[in-house]
C-alpha cells in the first residue's frame, strides 16, 4: 500500500492508473466507457478526480411545491454504497439572473450571482461513509448554513437536513442519466443506428447526489441561468 | 464483470483517497480523510447542457473522451466565462457534422452562430420559474433555447428534470436542428427512455440506490 501511495503521487504513476482503471471499466461495460456519456469521466482529471466528476445537473419547479424550485448535482459516477463526497471538494451550485429572454445572456455581475456551496468532512473510505455537511447559502443578505449528516433520516444511503423553507439531501442515489452507449458512439462516428428499442449502459449504477428544494422568492430572478461546478480546495 | 468494476473502484479510491503532500517525506502515507491528489486544485469540473462534451466538443469521437486534451481546459473554465476563442470552432465544426447526419441542412447560420456561440462561453441551463414544468410529462429541456433559436416566445420552465429523455432531446436538436421535436414522426432515438428507476415526485425526487 505504500509503494502503491508513491506510485499514486507521480504523474506518471496517474495515467498509468488511470488507463488501468479505465479499462477495467471498458471491460466491465463490455467495451463501451460510460465516458460518452452525459458528462460522465469526459476529461483527463475527472477521470481521475472520480469524487469531483459532474455527471448532471436538474433544475425544475418542485412537483410537491410550485413556490420551490429544485436543483440536483449528481458527481462521482460508478459509486457505490460506501462512496463518499470528497472532504477536499466545494461542490457548487451557480445562479445567476437573466434580465433579457430574448439574449438569455446571464447577468455579467458577479455581485448578483448567487451560490449554495456544499462541502463535507469526516468519513472514512471503504469503512464509513457517513459525512458531515454544511451546505451554505449566499442568496443575498446574511449566509445562512444548513449541516447535516449524510447517513441519517431512514434513507439507506444519504442523510438530509432542513431549515428556513430549505431542504437539502446528499447521498447515494441510482443513476438518472440513461442512454444506449453504443448507439451514441455510432451517432458520434456519423455511422447508421439501426431502429428499435436499446439497453441503457448506465443500468443499475449509482451516484452521488445532492438535492436542494428552495423558495423561488429567495432567487434573483424568475429567468435563471444555473450551473453545477466542482472545486478542489 | 463486478469484479472488474470493483477493481477499478479500488484502484481509483486509492488513487483519490491517499493524496500527495508536497513534501517528500517517505515516512508515511497522508491523512487518509485528507482526500487532496496534489496534483489538482482550483476549478475541476462543470455541468450543465448534457453532453456538451462528450459529444459537442469531443476532436476525436473514436477515441474515448479522457483523453480527448481539450476537455480539461473546458472543465476547468469559470462556467459563466469561458473562453470563447479557444472552442467555438470545434462546436461549429461538430455542429456542421451532427447537422449532415440525416442528409439535410437544417440548421440556419445565424442559428448556428447563436448556438456554438452561447455554448463556447458558457455553460448553463436556463429555467423560467414562472412558467409551467410538468413533472409527470417533462418536455422542457431546451425549450427556451430553442424557442430562442426559433423566433418564438418559450412556453415551459426549461430547465432540466430527470425523466425526460435529454439524450433523444439532444440527438433532434443537433442532427434535425432547433425546430424539431422528440416525437415527431422521422424522430431520431437510441431507443432508451428511462433509467433504471424514474424518479419519483417525491423529495429527494432520485431514485434509491441500486443494490441497498
């Protein structure tokens, strides 16, 4: 393990892992990567940075609430129960207000962006995934910050917490994104695709999810541009 | 096939979980809950439009998409100011590939312009919070954008939720361009329609893990 830990420091060392565990995964899909797909491993260093690898993002009117609006990150593809949020990461959700419908050019004022910046601690790999989070909201006025654990509230592998109108999950969730992998490295070749049903190559994998449920009132704008980012501290 | 999985998992855990410190200390291994590579900081990785690069930026479609060298530099971007200079070009000439797909030109140049230079610059989804989202029959992705490219007001929130089928979205967009609809007769589809479980309309909306 700690020949392995050197070999893991050297840059060398990292593509020689990653292209091992990639092909792992080629294998494991029976040839094709999940890297087609989404936003699923599409880099050099989300390939290796697994816990910061954006793989979607959602925003909608929340379906139990028509005043909140919803926003979901999923990260860290191919996880599995134990997988954890990195401590070293801000995973972060972007807001920013659209005056113009006819542009939907952002605002190009980084003093009316709003964020929800969610990080992590604690856990042990491959032994306790549960977490603490603190999930802080700048919308303007005074940040207020949700904590909680990640591996409580009678969900099998995630924790929630709530306050002010807001909700917040973070755990393991089932993959959302579905897609026939060979197919879509045909459609990226401009090769035939045959008709007729598919098999979703992301069948039965999991990700990291963090779900936010807020006040529309507390947004800028009722045109929003939002976007998912990742950051390594 | 599971071991495989495991192996990779293993392998990219331990890469990932046990960082490198900048000192050459050889006397023992970091924190382990540390969970710092060395080797990256800063910005790492956005999302936003599906498969912007995996499909819409990707030089080398052969090749699998980590080692495409473009990719870093677009992931690492600030998402609300990318350099458009640097990728504009590769989206326009993948556009013009996808476009050819199905024998038709269908994309205008001002659509093209609008959309390879939106796309180039940033990285976003657009919602209207005032308009409907319909989460028993999603159909919005990309609807305001399109309704954009169009001439047409949007109807719909935009935005993004989970059951719609984006990649069938996605496909129509840039092979039958900004007019078409997922639904049409002549529809482009890989034939998948939903993930292994739909998500529900219930917080935290995703589905359970698989495997619990």
């Amino acid at each position: 393990m700690h020949t392995l830990w050197h070999m893991a420091c050297s840059g060398l060392a990292m593509k020689k892992a990653l292209v091992l565990a990639l092909a792992a995964v080629a294998v494991s899909f029976g040839g094709e990567s999940p890297s087609q797909a989404s936003d699923h491993i599409d880099g050099l260093k989300t390939a290796i940075d697994n816990a910061a690898d954006l793989t979607d993002l959602y925003t909608f009117t929340s379906p139990e609430n028509a005043d909140k609006l919803v926003l979901v990150m999923n990260v860290h593809p191919i996880a599995s129960r134990n997988s954890r949020f990195s401590n070293a990461v801000d995973y972060v959700f972007r807001i920013r207000p659209i005056d113009d419908a006819k542009t939907l050019k952002p605002s190009a004022d980084t003093k009316r962006e709003q964020t929800i910046v969610c990080s992590f601690s604690g856990g042990i790999p491959f032994v306790d995934a549960n977490q603490h989070a603190t999930c802080a909201f700048n919308l303007g006025g005074a940040p207020e910050n949700l904590r909680f654990e990640t591996r409580k509230g009678g969900f099998g592998a995630g924790g929630t917490g709530a306050q002010n109108g807001i909700r917040v999950f973070a755990g393991v969730r089932s993959d959302s994104w579905f897609l026939d992998l060979a197919k879509v490295i045909k459609f990226n070749n401009g090769m035939t695709v045959p008709k007729g049903p598919g098999a979703n190559g992301l069948h039965g994998q999991n990700v990291l999810s963090i779900v936010v449920e807020i006040d529309k009132s507390r947004l800028a704008a009722p045109l929003l541009a939002v976007a998912a980012q990742t950051i390594r501290k | 096939m599971k071991t495989s999985l495991l192996g990779a998992l293993v392998l990219l855990s331990v890469v990932a979980g046990f960082g490198c410190q900048a000192s050459s200390d050889d006397s023992a291994p970091p924190e382990a809950s540390e969970d710092k590579l060395g080797l990256v900081t800063g910005r790492v990785d956005h999302a936003a439009i599906v498969e912007l690069t995996t499909m819409m930026l990707v030089r080398t479609p052969t090749i699998a998409p980590p080692l495409d060298s473009a990719l870093d530099p677009f992931n690492e971007s600030d998402p609300f100011h990318i350099n458009a200079g640097s990728f504009k070009d590769t989206f326009a000439t993948n556009l013009g590939k996808f476009d050819a797909y199905d024998e038709k030109t269908d994309w205008t140049e001002a659509q093209t312009a609008t959309w390879t230079s939106r796309i180039a610059a940033g990285n976003y989804l657009v919602v209207d919070t005032s308009k409907p989202c319909d989460f028993a029959n999603p159909h919005t992705y990309l609807e305001i954008e399109r309704a954009q490219l169009t001439g047409k007001d949007h109807e719909t929130c935009g935005g993004r939720m989970p059951n719609e089928d984006a990649l069938d979205v996605t496909l129509n967009f840039l092979m039958r361009g900004p007019a078409a609809s997922v639904g049409d007769d002549d529809m482009i589809t890989d034939g998948v329609n939903q993930a292994t479980t739909r998500s529900a309309a219930k917080f935290p909306f995703l589905a359970e893990m698989n495997g619990l």
